[in-house]
C-alpha cells in the first residue's frame, strides 16, 4: 500500500485518463442539463442519463462551428475526450464536436403536455387578468430558504412596503415538491390576497421540473387572482409560464411587477393634487362669474330697479309735457295778446276814445247820415265815458 497526497493521487488519475485509447475519442449519448456560455465564450453543461451524469466544457473554437447552441433536455451525440481535471478533481468531457440526437425524455414530455394544456385553453391570452395596481395583499409561493424570496422581499420592501406580503412556504425541487407547490397555492386562495408570486431561483431544467407538473398548471388555472410566474432566469421555460397571467423573467422582476414604486406613487398624487387644486380653483372662478352675471341680470331686472326706471322715465315723460304745455301756453298768451290788441285797435270804444261819439235813435236806429233824424227828434249819444240824450233842433 502507497500513501498518495491529494496532488499525487489527482496526477495519477490524470494520466491515467489521459492515456485510456478509448477515453481519448469517445462519442457520448446524452441529455443536456444546465447549459450555460460564459462571457468568454466557452460552453459548460452537463450530459444526464436518468441518474447519472458526467460535466462537459465545450471551448469558444468548437461552439462557434455549430448552426444554434443545444438547449437544456435537448438530446445530443457529443464527441471529445474525457480526462480528469486536478483543480477541482472532477472528471470532465472535453467535447470537440455536437450533434442533435433527438428531443430528450424531459423536452418530449414538456412538448407534450404544452400542446394538451394549450389544447384545453389554459393557454388563452383573452383569460389574462391584468395586476391590480395598488394590491393591499401580496401572496408569495416560493421556498422559505431560498434566495429568490430574500430577492422578493428586498423588492417590496423598497418599491411598496405598504403591501402586507403573505408567504405561503413550499419545496421548489425534487420528490413530492409539486405537491407542496398545489397546497401553497390553495392556501393563498383562501387567504384573500390580491396577487400571486409563484417564484424559484435558476437551476437545470430537471430542478425546475415541479413547475412543469400539470397539476401546479391546473392549479393556477384554478387561481381566483392574478398569478405572476418568476421561475428560474430570462432563458428558463416552465409549463406555468404559459398558464400564469404575467411571466417574470426572474423572482425579482416578478415583485417589480406586483408593486408600484411608492416613489412615483408620492410623485403621481402630488401632479394630481396639482391639478385638482386648479380645476377646482377655475370650476370656483367660473362659479363666481356665473353668479356675478347672475346677480347682474337680476338686479337689472328686479321690480325695484324696473319701478325705478319707469319712475325716471314718467318724470321724463311730466317733464316733457310739462315744457310743451309751457311752450303752448306762452304761444297762446301771445296769440291771445295779438288778438287784444288787434280787437281794442277795431273796437268802438277806442274810436270813441279819439272824440267820436254814436248817435242812435231813441228807439235804437244807429244814425249814420244827417237825413235820418228830424228837429225835435231825440236821440242817445254814447261817448267813450258814457251816454246821455239830446233833441235835434
């Protein structure tokens, strides 16, 4: 027996590795499962085969030969070499070339059930319900330890912590996880929330499988609120994603879209309070000409004013006639006046003034000739200041 340091024993099973003819050109049949492109641009995945399964680095040269990268529980053929790499003391598949090998068992069982709950019409956009915009209730379904309701909450917390946020706690992976994830749900629907976060950090395609179990699907679709998807990250699809009414591409932009931002919120009702303030102010100035225009007319129109101005015109009226019968009165004065002096000019009395007198008979003949009257005739002679008689000799 040989005492080894972790050094020595990586070594040797490098070597070893590396100088098995079989293990420097092999093809491996398998499923893809957690694929991911660094920014370098070199590829890291693992190829699964019910439990077992075995990493693989595909370098940046290699990626860039193929038509579209593989997705995870795409079946594949993968040619390259396997050795054992002494930092981390993992043995790896170095793969020098990819071909499609048909949908993996997971990919087709996926397929599957998306095209018979699409056929069912879980699917259908004219059911999605939009988010209320100020929830008072949010619920959350996601695992009580993970990362992605730590994410959830440091959203709420700052975007709208006036939301009670009601956690319903449920296994996000492995055995019985979809069972848990059904109850969470129920128990939210009796809690009388607003909304639903169903949520789960990143993870392989076999780890976010509980999310793709047709029961959570139905359950869902038996939501009474709206449910928002945040499973997994932006490249991750799961059955629930098609049948919530809003997908989040992760648990943290799944709260974004719950909450509104207190912030704006603030901002929003201050602009509103603005306006309102102004409308209200103008609806008052328009009021208060209205009633001064009101008032106006009125007071235009009340008995007192409209006495008044018949009482102004009446005066106008008197006054007027009042001047005209003046005017009629000095004009008949001197009309009257005229024919005064016209009928004393012509009047006997006046004649008789400049020493006329008239003679008439006893009898009253007036006596205009000599020839009318005889001796001893007596006659009555009137002069300006009286008559007297006198016999004619």
């Amino acid at each position: 027996m040989q005492l080894l340091s972790v050094a020595q024993l990586n070594l040797y099973l490098r070597e070893l590795l590396d100088t098995d003819d079989l293990l420097r050109d092999v093809w491996v049949d398998g499923e893809i499962s957690n694929f991911s492109r660094h920014s370098s641009g070199h590829c890291y995945f693992t190829l699964k085969e019910g439990d077992a399964q075995i990493g693989a680095v595909m370098w940046k040269s290699v990626a860039a030969r193929l038509a579209t990268l593989p997705l995870n529980g795409e079946a594949v053929l993968a040619h390259g070499r396997v050795a054992f790499y002494e930092v981390r003391g993992q043995v790896q598949l170095y793969v020098d070339a990819l071909r499609p090998a048909g949908i993996g068992v997971l990919q087709a069982q996926f397929e599957r059930l998306k095209e018979r709950l699409g056929a069912e019409g879980l699917f259908d956009l004219s059911r999605k319900r939009p988010l209320p915009a100020l929830p008072r209730r949010i619920g959350v379904v996601t695992s009580p330890t993970g990362a992605a309701l730590q994410d959830i909450l440091n959203v709420l917390r700052r975007r709208y912590p006036l939301a009670e946020v009601v956690i319903a706690p449920c296994q996000v992976q492995g055995t019985g996880a979809s069972d848990t994830v059904v109850e969470a749900l129920y128990a939210l629907y009796d809690a009388a929330v607003d909304v639903i976060i169903v949520a789960r950090g990143g993870g392989a395609a076999e780890d976010l499988w509980a999310f793709n179990d047709e029961r959570v699907a139905r359950a869902v679709f038996a939501s009474p609120v709206p449910v928002v998807s945040g499973v997994g990250h932006e490249t991750d699809t799961t059955i629930i994603d098609f049948v919530a009414d809003v997908r989040a591409p992760t648990p943290s932009a799944a709260a974004e879209l719950v909450s509104p931002d207190v912030t704006e919120l603030a901002d929003d009702l201050a602009l509103l309070r603005t306006r309102m303030t102004a409308a209200v102010t103008q609806r008052l100035a328009d009021a208060h000409d209205a009633v001064t225009w009101l008032a106006d007319r009125l007071e235009l129109r009340s008995p007192e004013n409209r006495i008044r101005r018949d009482r102004q015109q009446l005066d106008e009226l008197l006054r007027r006639a009042t001047v005209m019968l003046d005017r009629r009165i000095a004009l008949a004065h001197a009309r009257l006046d005229g024919e005064r002096g016209r009928l004393h000019a012509l009047s006997p009395l006046a004649t008789l003034g400049r020493g006329y007198a008239v003679v008439r008979h006893v009898a009253g003949a007036l006596v205009t000739d000599a020839a009318d009257v005889a001796p001893d005739d007596r006659v009555e002679i009137t002069v300006r200041q009286g008559t007297f008689y006198a016999r004619v000799e």
